[in-house]
C-alpha cells in the first residue's frame, strides 16, 4: 500500500468531534461521577486513531484511520524509535512534510517515536488506559506530570496538527490539559470496564 493510499483513508467523512471542556461538567454534583465523565471526555482523545497508532500493542505502530499495520513495515527497536537502518527519523523529520504529487504528507515531529510497550492502550478499554496512566509503574508519571505532558508535550499536540490528510484530535491540547487538570482535581476516578 502506497504512503498516500494509507493517508487518504483518513477521509473528510471523519470529521474531528468537539471537545467538552471542564466547566461543561459542571452541572454534574457527584464528584466521583464529575470526574468519570471528564475522563470519558478526554478518551475521545486517548482513544483516537491519532493516539492509538503510536499506542500499540505490539512492536509496529500503526496508520489510518483504520489502525493498519504502518508501511513501510518497521519494528519498536530500542527506545520505541525504530530499527537500527530502519529508525522512525529515516522518514519522520522534525516536521509534516506535505507530498508534492499527491494530496497527504509524511508526519514528523522531533523525537518521533513509539510510546513505551507499558503504555499500549490498543485494544483497552477506557477504564483500563485510565488505570494504566494511573500507574506510574506503566506510565512512568505521576499525574502532575500527566498533566503536564497532555497540556502541553509537543508529540502530543501534534494529534491537533497531524499534517495534510489527516484528521486531527477532537478539540485542544489547551482544553486536553483543562480536562486532564480538573480530571486530577476531582479524584482522577476511572470509568469501570
């Protein structure tokens, strides 16, 4: 499959949600379920192909809007930054590279990488990715850190500006980190499942 087949599966069909921000939770008095609810809303980030496919189970990212195996085939390696003659910077620069004969681009940010295997959320419920970012064994975070990489970590941000193509993240990295923060400040309750 063709870089560009791979990208315009991301059809305009799939238009990016909204995002709720937290005082769109207000009305909800239960803090426990205040704070399930706003973690729900920010798995429509968590659990967006944009995510998911640097979120894999196994060794291989992934692409599309579909989650396909990523193509050229690549491998985790060492520091989930590809193989040795196969590294992820081999095709992903510091920035999206727009293609100059077809519609899409090549996506690209400093430090490309696959997040660590403890962090796989392909496949999980929410409230297990909510468990597992709880985790700092798994998630290597403390939830201030959390905050703080949702907020404002730039890999993360770029779901919101993925490139040419491709269907960005519902909503903001700027509300993500309201939601995440007001998620913390109310108990960081997970959602069962």
């Amino acid at each position: 499959m063709k870089i560009g087949t791979a990208i315009a599966a991301d059809s305009e069909a799939a238009k990016a949600q909204t995002l709720q921000s937290p005082e769109d939770f207000a009305n909800i008095r239960d803090e426990s379920k205040r704070s399930v609810a706003m973690f729900s809303e920010m798995g429509k980030v968590l659990t967006h192909p944009r995510c998911v496919s640097c979120h894999p189970r196994g060794d291989s990212p992934l692409q599309g809007m579909d989650l396909h195996k990523h193509e050229p085939p690549i491998v985790r390696g060492a520091g989930g930054m590809g193989a040795p003659g196969m590294r992820c910077s081999t095709c992903h620069g510091d920035d999206n590279v727009a293609f100059s004969t077809e519609e899409g681009s090549i996506p690209g940010h400093p430090g490309w990488r696959l997040a660590p295997k403890s962090m796989a959320w392909e496949g999980k419920s929410l409230g297990e990715i909510c468990r597992q970012l709880k985790d700092q064994d798994r998630s290597h975070m403390t939830l201030e850190e959390l905050q703080k990489h949702n907020a404002t970590d730039g890999l993360v941000g770029w779901g919101w500006h993925p490139g040419e193509g491709r269907i960005p993240v519902p909503g903001t990295q700027e509300i993500f980190g309201e939601l995440t923060q007001a998620w913390i400040d109310t108990g960081a309750v997970c959602p069962e499942g």
